[in-house]
C-alpha cells in the first residue's frame, strides 16, 4: 500500500490544558512523548495572571514531563490585566501569547473578561510587543444558543476586535464552525485558527445519538456535519492560517460522567494517530506536515523544530480508560481502533 510511513518534522501543539498537581502528573507525559512543544492554556484556579505565577508553572511541567519538552506559556486576560506586565512577560520570555476567555464561557473561565473594552490597552500593548492573542471565541449571552455561540461571537465581538487592532496577531482557537474557517480565510496573515482532533472527527450526533456521552462533549460544542465538513476542508486545504491545537482537556471520569458533566476531551495519548487519519481520508497526507508541525510555529514566529517524528499506516487500539492512581481518565476515541499509530 502506498504510504505506509509518514516521517515529519517534530510538530507542536498550539492549545493544551496540563492542569496541575496529580493531574498535571498523570497527563503531561503523553503530551511530551509526541509533540516539542505546546502552548499551555492558563485556566487553573485560580489562573495564571502573572509572570511569577507563569514561571512557577511552567517549571512544574518541566519537573513533570522531564527534559525534551518546551511548554511555552499563556497569561490568562482578566479585565484589570496590565498591558505593560503582559509586555515585560513576553519580552523577558515567559508569557509567549495572552488569552481572552469571555467570562463564563467555559471551565475555569470566571476570571475571564466581560467586555473587550476592559482590555484595550492591553491589546494594544501586546499589538506593539508582537504578542500573540488567543481567543475562545464563544458569546455567553444566555438568550443565544449554546449551538450558535461561536457564530455569533463573530459578528459581535471578533470582527470589531480585528479590525481595530490590525497589527495584533489571533488566533481563534478550537474553530467549530463553517463561519469561523470562512472568517478566518478571509482575514490578513496575522488572524489564524487552531483545529481540534475531535472537531475533525465528530458531530453533535455523537454526543446525543442512541444516549448522552458525555466524552464526546467539549466546548465549543461540536455542531453539525457541515461544519465538521467544512473544518475538515480547511484543515487539509494547505492553508498557512490553520494549525495544530488539540485542545486536550482531561476531567476526571466521575467529572465528566455526572448530572452536570464538565466540558472537556481528553484527545492527548492518540492526537497524531487521530488527526493524521483525517488527512489520510482526505487524500491529504502530504498537507499534513505544514499543518503539525510548520504553520504554527510561522505564526507565532518561533523556529522550525530540529528532528523527526514517525507514523505509521498500521491499525492501534485506543484504550477504553487510563488510571493513575486514583485518576481514572476516558481518552477520545475510547474502545475504537485508528488506522495509524505513532512510531516515535
Ligand atoms: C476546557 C477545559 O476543560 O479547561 N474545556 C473544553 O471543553 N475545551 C476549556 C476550554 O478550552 O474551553
Ligand atoms: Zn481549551
């Protein structure tokens, strides 16, 4: 068969939750083990606000993950954020982007900002620093449909904030919408967006067909086919301004499996396997480099990493469950078996 082995430069993850504590212990390996880096999402409790909270962070990871591995760090935007600490974080190396949680959006978001008109000097400092801004991009509204959120977060928050700082670099994070890729696109070089696995893989079906499941629920919410489609489109189009982000975002079994489940898939131990089988059903096997490991890095003006990574056309069983000591996670693709597995 032809294409049997795939070897790519070394690639990264540009969305990750490491959580912290056991949690961090039990997870980051499996991050570390296939990708050089990854930008590390800041929603602890309580979340990680400044330089020296981002420092002492990032070296847990370190002691966590061992050597070979480079988290690179986000602060996490409240409305009182300091434009000029943000700028001296970026500067001295620490904070390697800045991320907009609307209030309320999701987990771990109740620090997040209420009004983009909190942060405009923060914006714009970070627009003169060259720092990165990563958006969940989801409206909170409780009169919008938790379905159409992300559309409508477009039109009423992320145009206008495009538009007023044109120098300043986005990223819309985990797209889950034909709207979101088409934005996107038609924006200049400095807007992008991150693709998760399980957007690539799932629909709303999948969460609410023949019973509720509750792994298959993250946020934003998968929605419709065609927009699973259209992701998949701009996936694989070979388009610069889509890039690798898992979004893994590991809860505890009983967390998620519960009356009021948390948002969140743990993508993490199968990531590589899971997106290249989407770019193999695509007939896009030879996208797949610059979408893991080159337009991310680019963006965010970051060197190439050195070194290779191996898969391989080769059917892998997905664990139905990992435990670590008294962690007990369901990874995506639980039970399933994926056409390809990763060598090393
Ligand atoms: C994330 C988490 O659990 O921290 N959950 C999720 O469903 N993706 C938060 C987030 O990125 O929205
Ligand atoms: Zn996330």
């Amino acid at each position: 068969m032809a294409n049997t082995k795939l070897t790519i430069r070394r690639p990264d993850d540009w969305h990750v939750h490491l959580r912290d504590g056991a949690m961090l212990q039990a997870v980051a390996p499996y991050t570390a083990r296939q990708f050089a880096r990854a930008i590390v999402m800041p929603n602890l409790s309580p979340p990680v606000t400044s330089i020296d909270a981002a420092r002492a962070y990032r070296e847990r990871i370190v002691a966590a993950t061992g050597p070979g591995f480079t988290p690179l760090m986000v602060a996490y935007l409240t409305d009182w954020i300091d434009g000029a600490m943000l700028a001296e974080g970026h500067a001295a190396g620490v904070f390697t982007a800045a991320k907009l949680y609307p209030a309320h959006a999701t987990t771990g978001s109740a620090h997040g900002v209420t009004d983009v008109a909190h942060i405009r000097a923060a914006l714009e400092a970070m627009q003169r620093a060259g720092m990165p801004l990563l958006v969940h991009g989801e409206v909170t509204d409780p009169d919008v449909d938790v379905f159409d959120r992300e559309a409508v977060f477009i039109g009423r928050t992320l145009a206008a904030l495009v538009r007023d700082f044109p120098g300043l670099k986005v990223v819309f994070e985990h797209i889950t919408t034909e709207e979101a890729a088409q934005f996107v696109a038609a924006q200049g070089n400095n807007v992008a967006a991150t693709i998760t696995p399980q957007h690539l893989h799932i629909n709303r079906n999948a969460m609410l067909v023949g019973g509720i499941r509750p792994h298959a629920y993250c946020l934003p919410v998968a929605k419709r086919e065609k927009h699973r489609l259209a992701l998949r489109k701009a996936a694989t189009s070979g388009s610069a301004k889509f890039f690798l982000g898992t979004d893994t975002a590991p809860h505890r079994v009983e967390t998620k499996e519960s009356a009021c489940g948390c948002a969140g898939i743990f993508n993490a131990p199968f990531a590589l396997e899971s997106y290249v089988t989407v770019f193999d059903q695509e007939g896009a096997l030879d996208r797949f480099e610059a979408f893991a490991s080159e337009n991310g890095p680019r963006f965010y003006g970051l060197p190439l990493n050195e070194g290779t990574i191996t898969l391989e056309r080769n059917a892998v069983q997905v664990p139905e469950r990992y435990a670590h000591a008294d962690i007990s996670l369901v990874p995506f693709h639980a039970g399933e078996t994926l056409d390809w597995c990763f060598v090393g």
